[in-house]
C-alpha cells in the first residue's frame, strides 16, 4: 500500500476490516436516513486519515469530519467530492480555501464572519453553527447571539447555513441530568430558526446508548469506529459488538543473559534478583511508548512478560523466561494465542482514556493495513 520501505519491524497493523464492520452494525442500528460523519482527526485517531475515510465511506458513512484545516485539505486531495466538515477553529484567512475546495466550516462567532470577504469565493462557503449548550469549549452560549449570527450568514451572499451542532459533555456517563439539559437547551435552540439541512448532536456515546431522537439528520461517528468503547459505562451497554483495529508489534533484537544483582537501563532501575534473560524491542518514547508504560506487559510467544527498566527513547527491555531467537514476534497491542493486551489496558496503566494511546503513537511508527 505505501511506497516506503520499511526496515525495523515496529509497526502498528491496522485491520480496516474492523472499522468495515463497526460501520455498517452502526448503519443499522441507526434510524433510516440519518447520516453517518465519520470522524477521522488526528489522523483518524492515529489509524490514517486517508485509509479509514475511505472504508468508512465505502461501508456506509456519507461525510468526514477534522479538526483542523489541515487536516481538511489532506483528504480533500484524496477525496475531491466528499462532503468534509471542519469540527474545529479555522481563522478567517482559510475561508477563502474552503470555499473553493468546497470544505465545510463550523462557525460561532458573528464577527469572525462579517470578517470574510465573501466576494472572493468561487463558491458559497457552506456553515455548521456551533451551538455550546454545556461543554464550554466552542460555541455560542446564548439565543441573543445565535439568532444574530443567523442572521448575519442568512443575510450575507455566498455563506449559507448548512448546518447546527453541538457536542455533548457527559453522554459517556451514568448520570443522565446535565446531558439531558444540554439536550433541552439544544432543542430549544434549533426550534428557534428555519431548519438547516443538517442538525446534528450525537458523538459515538449518544449513537449508542441515548435515545435515537437524537440522532437527528446526521451522527459524528468517533472512537467505537476504531473498535473502543468511549467509557467502561458504554462499553456494558452496547447495542452491537466493537472490532478492534489497532495493534502494535515488533521483534525481539537482542537477548543477553544477565546474573543476579545486574542492572538493566538508565538509573539501574531493575536489579535482577536471579539470573534472567532480558529482551531489547526497537520501541522508546519517541514511537509514544511513554515512560510510564514501564511495567506495562507483552505479549511474546502467547505468553505476557513485563517491559523492566526504564523505557528509552528509541529501545525498551523486557524479562523473558527463555532465551527466546531474535526476531520473534512482540505483541504490545494485541493478542497472542489466548492472551490480549488492550488499549484499554494501556489506557488503565498510564492513567488516561483509550481516545489517546493510537493518538500518541507517532508517525514514526509505520500504519501497514489489512484488508484481507
Ligand atoms: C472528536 C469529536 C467527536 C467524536 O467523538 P467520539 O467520542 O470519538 O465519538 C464528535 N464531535 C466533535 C465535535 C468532536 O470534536
């Protein structure tokens, strides 16, 4: 699939059949003809933007959805016809690109539009109103300023309003209060104006656990696309099983034996207590096996081995029970045989949510894709 040749053999495989699969069981269990946005930011959450955008679109969903103009402009070249929507800032200088690549933007503030030159545009610039009902990060914040920005876009040429969003706070969460306000407060807001083409509110915990009302025109289909669920909450309530598409693998390239009392890395932080065979891994910090990952287990001939020592940033060590042959496979996301290790399990050990282990691992390590 890619060009680049790739000679150390830490990889991360992404099984594009998965996100196939978690897209279409979501296709029917949504009500008929609502859309789904697939959401592909940060490089389809570390899974690649371009890969992942197109079996979504292939398997069901209709439009994309980025966080950043960048973002926008690297799928554009790859998918000249697809609706893209930029969920988050774009400075009025890219107004004038979006237009004309036809790329979508999400807008909150009347003054950033009566900014644009709108007279520029070959095309009209297609807006998505970001209504903050609670989450307190972008938005209008209140019916005054809604209705005027409205109002601006509705009376200026070439913008018009395509669509109005907002984004839900706590939809992950048992407690149904402060997301049913939101809802409360989004409704009212959207019964407040003609209505657009498209209204859409639902995050991938809305779509699967709140009530299908809320779907409305269009759902933005994030993290259980890639397989996880977004909350421990979620994941006991889905409507359809998940399918996991990140794993990460590497070699063994080195085995030493060590004797009792001898250190292994920087700081001599492991001290072997009997004689052990260490293992090295062409994985550090910098693929975004972060330093707290130590302890962390691997998956080595099915069975699950500690990584020991400090981790470095290119290498890291692990304790194995045999002298096993460089070049044996390395589970660290993954399974082997009947053992797994999970992103969630990554997630639990260094004290974060599962959205941010693919997101962190870096571009260095090479996305080989399955779909067969
Ligand atoms: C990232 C994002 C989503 C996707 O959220 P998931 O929990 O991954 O489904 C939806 N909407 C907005 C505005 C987002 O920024």
């Amino acid at each position: 699939m890619q060009n680049t040749q790739h000679f150390r053999p830490t990889k991360a495989i992404i099984d594009l059949r998965a996100i196939k699969k978690n897209v279409s069981q979501l296709k029917e269990h949504l009500q008929p003809n609502v859309q789904i946005i697939a959401v592909v930011k940060a490089n389809a959450y570390g899974h690649g933007d371009v890969e992942v955008a197109r079996v979504a679109l292939d398997s069901g969903a209709t439009m994309l959805a980025v966080a950043t103009p960048e973002e926008a402009l690297h799928l554009r070249k790859h998918f000249p016809n697809t609706e893209i929507l930029i969920l988050g800032y774009a400075p009025e200088s890219f107004a004038t690109y979006a237009a004309n690549e036809n790329i979508t933007l999400t807008v909150y503030s009347k003054d950033w539009v009566k900014q644009l030159d709108t007279q520029s545009f070959t095309k009209p610039l297609k807006l998505h109103i970001k209504v903050d009902t609670g989450m307190g990060r972008i938005g209008v914040t209140s019916v005054e300023d809604f209705l005027e920005l409205h109002e601006v876009i509705s009376s200026s040429s070439n913008i018009i309003v395509d669509g109005v969003f907002t984004h839900f706070a706590t939809a992950d969460e048992e407690a149904e209060e402060y997301f049913n306000h939101q809802t409360q407060l989004f409704k009212h807001y959207i019964s407040l104006i003609p209505k657009p083409r498209l209204v859409h509110a639902a995050n991938t915990a809305t779509m699967l656990i709140k009530d299908a009302s809320l779907q409305f025109d269009a759902v933005r289909f994030g993290i259980s696309m890639y397989g996880l669920a977004p909350s421990t909450y979620v994941k006991n309530k889905l409507p359809f099983p998940l399918h996991t598409a990140f794993s990460l693998e590497t070699e063994l390239i080195e085995v030493k034996q060590i004797q009792t009392g001898q250190s292994v890395g920087y700081g001599a932080t492991f001290t072997a207590t009997e004689p052990s065979y260490i293992g090295t891994l062409p994985i550090g910090y910098a693929d975004g096996l972060i330093r707290q990952h130590s302890g962390q287990h691997v998956l080595i001939d099915g069975i699950r081995v500690p990584i020991i020592g400090r981790i470095c940033m290119d290498q890291c060590m692990i304790l194995l029970p045999t002298a096993y042959n460089i070049g044996e496979k390395v589970t660290l996301i993954g399974s082997q045989k009947n053992e797994e290790i999970t992103i969630d399990e990554w997630a639990q050990k260094v004290n974060t949510i599962n959205y941010e282990i693919p997101c962190i691992i870096t571009s260095r390590v090479p996305r080989i894709y399955h779909t067969k």
